[in-house]
C-alpha cells in the first residue's frame, strides 16, 4: 500500500513540475518562435502517448497514426479554411485548382465548428474501430500489423495527393489565418494556442495513466504476453486490443488538430509513412512502455530533426534510422530504462566481486 502510495505522489509531483515547466517557465524562457516550435513538439508527444498505450502496452507495433494524425488535422483544417473564405465563398485553393461553384458535399458538415471539433477526435477513432474490427477478428498481430498499418498511410497519402481540387493534392491546406475566430498572425493568439495545446498534452498523459494502472491497462498487458491464455481465462484478446488500438487513433486526431493551428498547414507530406515512422522513433527512444519517456522521445527526436536538418539536409535521415537501430538493439526500453540497466549492471559487478566465504567460516 504504501509503495503504491509512493508511486501515486510522484506521478503528481513530476505532472505538478511539468505543468510548471509548461505554463511558467516555457513562455518566459522562450521567444515566440520557439515557444511555436515546443507546440509543434507538444503535438508530436500528444501522438507519443497513444503509441505509448497501444504499442509499450499492448504490444501494437503502430506504424500507421500518421492515418488519424491526418484525419484529425484535415478535418480541423476543412473548417477553418471554409471560415477563412467567409459565407459563401469557397477556400482559395478551390477557386485556384478546381472548377466547382459550391463546398463539395463531404465538405459541408466541417461548415459546424461542434461537428468539426467532434471529427477531429471522432472520425479517427471510428477508422480505427473499422479497420481493428477486421483485423483483430481475424487474429492479425506482429509484423503483420505493423505492414498492414503503414500501407494504410501510405495509401491514405497518395489519395490526398490525387485529389488537388478537393484536398489541395500535395500542398495541402496552407496558410490558415484563423482559430475560432481568433487571428493566428497575433502573437497573443499563437500564445494561446499553445497552452492549449500544452493543456491537452497533460490531460492525455492523465487519461493514459489512468488506463495503464487500471485493470484494463493489466489486461492489455495480459493480452500482448499470452494472447491464447487470457482468452482461455474468457476474455476476448481482440476487444482488449481494439480499445487501445482506438484511443491511440483518438489521441492521435487530436494532435493532428491542433498541429494545424499551431503551423498553419497540413499535408500529405505530414501523415504518410515517413511521419508515422517518426512518431514511433520518438516513442522507441525515450521508452514506448514508459509514458514520460515517450514523451520525452518524441520531443527530443523532434527537436533533433528540427536542428540537424538544418545542418546535414541531406543525411538527416541516415541519423534517424541509426538512432532508432541503436535505440532498439542496445536499449530496448528506451532512454527511460537507462537507470535500471545501470543499476543491474552495477550489482551484477557486486555479485561477482564480493568474496566467497566458506561455509564452516560463515558458522
């Protein structure tokens, strides 16, 4: 009980020091610009989270959120971009590409600020639903998934790029001036989007904890070290999974959301495979069964590549594939079990060196 307890004040205490660190010393310690890159940072670990849940969890190798990170973000960014134009007026991109004189019908409902608030999180994680319905009914798991996941992203990227006049093809949705009324060219506003962004990160952290130390989260667990035992015990493995598989989607849409008002653009380029595999490098490094470390990954990797790209354009990549290679072959739990694995190392070399004392001796 008491270690329990122990556990529960310093989860609070570390939430405590990072709303500090977020709400406090962040906005006074950074410029505009950075403290605009740390959301764009924050959106990525939002994405963290759910891989945290569905893959250090469950054991979900999810190679395809750049799909609900997408969603999220596309749908957001329909309904500002309509709110741009004005009553009446189509987006600028439909006037440039397309020949249409009206909204698309598939359009019209992001016309709602509720209904579009509501797909950001709702569309995504009713994809996730369809597709683990198909694919945990019929027992697929391992690399299998993983595959499957990451050729739904690629094949999610290539229909948005095919669809210029209704999605703006590979440019995307640019230059998004407004958020709810509030003009994202003032600072003011960019500050405010931030927090909330911030706020939503922290909120998610709690909810994914309260799953993971839940008795759900103890069946997930369950489910990805024997799959044949819990249904034996009468639990059906696929709706375990399903329900982590559809919050991470969740979570996911979410920070695709609110990426948009953060930079104002969303793309192809941003949800195909390449995004996806980076929203699980992030995770991988800092530690994907450890929700801090997750975090953590996500915004370290994201920085990295937002510094390094700027020096080696061209070999940025190479640098992320080593890293994540070393991650998973020298440090499988990430950058968070790095003090455990210095521990056991240390008192493996106790063992060995203590010295042996006869039996009759130690009488």
């Amino acid at each position: 009980m008491n270690v329990l307890k122990g556990r529960s004040t310093r989860a609070w205490t570390g939430f405590a020091g990072a709303a500090v660190l977020l709400f406090a010393v962040a906005p006074v310690a950074l410029s505009d610009f950075r403290l605009g890159l740390l959301a764009k940072y924050l959106c990525m670990a939002m994405v963290a989270v759910g891989i945290c849940l569905a893959w250090g969890r469950g054991g979900l190798l999810t190679l395809g959120q750049g799909v609900f990170f997408g969603l999220g973000g596309y749908a957001m960014a329909m309904h500002l971009k309509i709110a741009d134009a004005g009553p009446g007026n189509l987006p600028d991109f439909m006037q440039l590409y397309g020949t249409a004189t009206e909204l698309p019908w598939w359009w019209k409902p992001f016309e709602s600020p509720v209904l579009a608030l509501a797909a950001t999180i709702l569309l995504p994680m009713t994809v996730a639903a369809l597709l683990g319905l198909f694919i945990f009914r019929r027992r697929v798991k391992g690399a299998y998934f993983a595959i499957l996941s990451q050729a739904l992203a690629s094949a999610f990227a290539i229909w948005l790029v095919g669809q210029q006049a209704t999605t703006g093809g590979t440019n995307g949705l640019t230059d998004i001036q407004g958020f709810f009324g509030y003009d994202l060219n003032d600072p003011v506003n960019q500050r405010m989007v931030y927090f909330v962004i911030a706020a939503a990160l922290l909120l998610l952290m709690l909810l994914a904890r309260q799953l993971i130390h839940s008795r759900y989260g103890e069946l997930l667990v369950a489910v990805r070290d024997s799959e044949e035992r819990v249904r034996f015990l009468g639990y059906d493995p696929a709706n375990v999974k399903l329900v982590a598989y559809v919050v991470a989607a969740g979570m996911a849409g979410l920070a695709g959301a609110l990426f948009v008002p953060a930079v104002g653009i969303i793309s192809p380029a941003l949800i195909g495979i390449v995004p996806s595999i980076e929203f699980v490098i992030g995770a991988a490094v800092g530690g994907r069964a450890s929700l801090v470390g997750a975090v953590l990954g996500a915004i370290a990797v994201a920085w990295a590549k937002t510094a390094l790209s700027e020096e080696f354009p061209a070999a940025w990549t190479y640098f992320q594939g080593l890293l994540f290679v070393v991650a998973l072959a020298f440090l499988p739990g990430g950058l968070a079990s790095l003090t455990k694995v210095v521990r056991r190392r240390r008192s493996a070399r106790t063992e060995q060196t203590a010295p042996v004392v006869p039996v009759g001796e130690a009488a």
